[in-house]
C-alpha cells in the first residue's frame, strides 16, 4: 500500500499519478490502480519539487518592522544599515529571518541561498543566526549560508579572519562585494583564495554599481580559470553588462561562458540601476537563476520572500511574455535554479525523495499571472501544507 497516491499531477507538462511510500517517488504512471492510505486528486495542476530562491539577505530583512523606510542615495541607504547592524543580536537577527523563511515555505520554497555579512560590526553573529534555523528547517527549506563581505577588506582588514572563522563554523560558501573596495582585484583575489582554501563556492555582488569603472567581470572570469575555480563562481547582478556596447557585451558572454560562471539575476534591482540582460545569458547556455535579494529593509522596503514575485517583475522589465519565454523564468525558479546552488536529486522521479509542491494552477504563466499559492506541499513524504478552508480532496 502506497503512502500517498496523487491522481492527476501536471509534471513537466505530463499528467501523471505519484505514489508516494517511505518518503521517496516510487510509481510514476498515467494511472496507478494501486491502494493508498491517502488519496488526493490533483486535478492536473502544477507539480515541481519547490522554487528556488537563489540570493537574499536573511540577517538584514524586515528592516522596516524596527526603522523607517528613508529615500536617500544607496551610499547613504548602506550608512543606515551599517547603524543597524551593529545593535544586531543573534536573537534578533534569528527572529527576523525565521519569518522570511515561513513566509517562503508557505510560497512554495524549497531551496534558498542568503548572504550573511560577516565583518567587525557585527562579527559571525548573522552566521551563527542562519546556521541555526539551517538546521532547523533542514529538510522543509533547505538554506545555503554565504559568508559574505559587505563591506570589504579595506576600512575593515578584521574581515579575512571573520570570513575564516565563519567557514570554519560551517558556512557553505564565501561571498565578495566588488564595488566595496578601491582595489576590487585584491578583493576578488582575497575572495578567490579564500574559496579554494576551504574547498567551498565563491558567490560575489559583481559590477552591481552598472557603472563601467565598476567593471570587474572579465577579471572575475580570468581569476576563476587560473585558480581551478572554473564553474563554483557566481555572480550577482551583474549590472554593467547593460552598460556595454554590443560588441563588448559578446565578449564579455564568451569570458562567462569559457569560466562558467553562474548568474543570479536580482529583478529588484531595477529600481537604481538596469539589470543584465537575462535573455542573453540564457541564450548563451549559462545558468542563470533569480533572487528576491532585499526583503523590507532599506535597499527595498517592499518584499516577502516569495520569488514568484521577483520572477513577475523580471517578465515585465525584459518581456518574458510568451509561453516559451514564461517556461524559462520557471526553470530559472525550479530546475536551473536548484542547479546552480549544486542541489542534487531535486526531481520527480522514481527513487528521489518525495518532495512536491503543487500550484493551483494549470502551467508556469498561470502561476506567475495570479501569483498562486500552493495548495499542497510534501516534504520527504509527508504532507505539511494543504489549502486550507477547501476540502476539494
């Protein structure tokens, strides 16, 4: 006897059975004729493992719930969080990001990567924070904790050993921010070696300014092949591709793709500056993923953790309007998404562990367009979230 049998899942496009026992896909048929102790009709809507959230700031969100929101220059905005980030505690940081975590499980998230800032101000607070509700949500959201570089090495030497001791504590992976320092090739440099050190990813807030003086791209991508790093680097924004000439932004696709290098798209960012043009990225075979990035707090005020949002946002500033073009934003939310964090066995297929999250929606543009919830969420076989107020099971 199956555990679950779910008649009628839309997966990839094909309507099919799941049954579920012990906590792993184990019949995945046009129609499975076998008893269940739970038998749910999915009436053919959308069925992936969950989305993926591939970039927020965790330590830094709901800002906006203990300051006000004030319009002033991303210089200034930093100068306000910095004064806010020092009176951090890992309580505080731990309550705040709990909420952005429930809120993306709720949303159908399954993987998230943050940036956790790790400097003089604040210490391995943020880290010691994440790696906590890690564990605890292991399993439900599965977190990736970057130690990350907010504010450089140059006003804050201290840092180096920080990032040190935040891998050691068990950090995934080390994050740069190259705009921070004068000399953004010493930083990347410091970066670079510290992710070949511990044998971990490097991620890094690359040409996030769109400004050409700001455009360390193709140092990024040289560095990474010299160090054997090629394909555990990503880039964040990436915003002064925008601001090439056609010529140089081919040049600059070939160096990402001879490096490998992944990209994180973070829709709004917009707001300051153009993003990198996804399409192209895409076209050009990288892989390409999408993050909420900033979450109510002073860089975006508005924000939930629902990366359907950002992906809503990224279709209207690029025009992912047709079918085809929507399937890639939901691949970027799904499967290319969970790629690039290196997340192995995310799938349904017979043998992987039972994950599922199902939309109440008939494909990926009914999605985005009503912004839909789940109405079912398995987690390793079991069932944590069903539509409340509907018993249409």
């Amino acid at each position: 006897m199956l555990d679950i049998l779910l008649k009628g899942v839309n997966i990839k496009g094909n309507i099919l059975d799941v049954g579920i026992a012990q906590g792993e896909f184990v019949l995945l048929e046009p129609h499975i004729g076998v008893s269940a102790q739970r038998e749910l009709d999915c009436r053919g809507w959308l069925a992936v493992p969950g989305l993926v959230d591939c970039h927020l700031h965790l330590d830094k969100s709901l800002l906006m719930e203990r300051a006000h929101y004030v319009d002033v220059s991303g210089p200034e905005k930093g100068a306000l969080t910095r004064a806010e980030k020092a009176t951090f505690t890992e309580a505080d940081i731990r309550a705040r990001a709990e909420k952005v975590i429930k809120a993306g499980f709720a949303a159908g998230n399954l993987l998230i990567r943050t940036s956790v800032d790790v400097d003089p101000l604040v210490g391995t607070t943020g880290v010691k924070a994440l790696l906590a509700l890690k564990e605890k949500y292991a399993g439900l959201v599965n977190i990736q904790v970057a130690a990350f570089a907010q504010e450089g090495f140059e006003k804050y030497p201290a840092s180096v050993d920080l990032l040190r001791q935040a891998l050691d504590m068990g950090a995934d992976l080390v994050g740069g921010h190259t705009i921070v320092d004068t000399d953004g090739r010493r930083h990347i440099d410091t970066i670079l070696n510290l992710a070949r050190e511990y044998g971990v990813e490097a991620e890094f807030h690359l040409d996030e300014s769109g400004k050409r003086e700001h455009y360390l791209l193709p140092y990024v991508t040289q560095r990474m092949k010299e160090m054997g790093l090629k394909g555990r680097v990503t880039g964040i924004h990436c915003c002064t591709l925008s601001a090439l000439t056609p010529e140089e932004r081919k040049e600059a696709l070939d160096f990402m793709v001879k490096g490998s290098l992944k990209v994180i798209s973070a829709p709004t960012a917009i707001s300051t500056r153009n993003i990198a043009p996804v399409k192209e990225l895409l076209a050009a075979g990288l892989l390409v993923g999408i993050g909420s990035d900033n979450v109510a707090d002073f860089f975006n005020p508005i924000g939930s953790g629902d990366i359907k949002q950002a992906a809503l946002l990224l279709a209207y500033v690029q025009r992912f309007f047709t079918f085809e073009l929507v399937g890639q934003l939901w691949d970027m939310l799904t499967y290319r998404g969970a790629a690039l964090l290196g997340y192995s066995g995310y799938d349904i297929a017979l043998g992987q562990r039972a994950d599922i999250t199902l939309f109440e929606a008939l494909n990926p543009r009914d999605v985005l367009a009503r912004q839909a919830s789940p109405a079912l969420i398995i987690r390793g076989g079991q069932i944590h979230y069903r539509k409340n107020g509907d018993q249409w099971w």
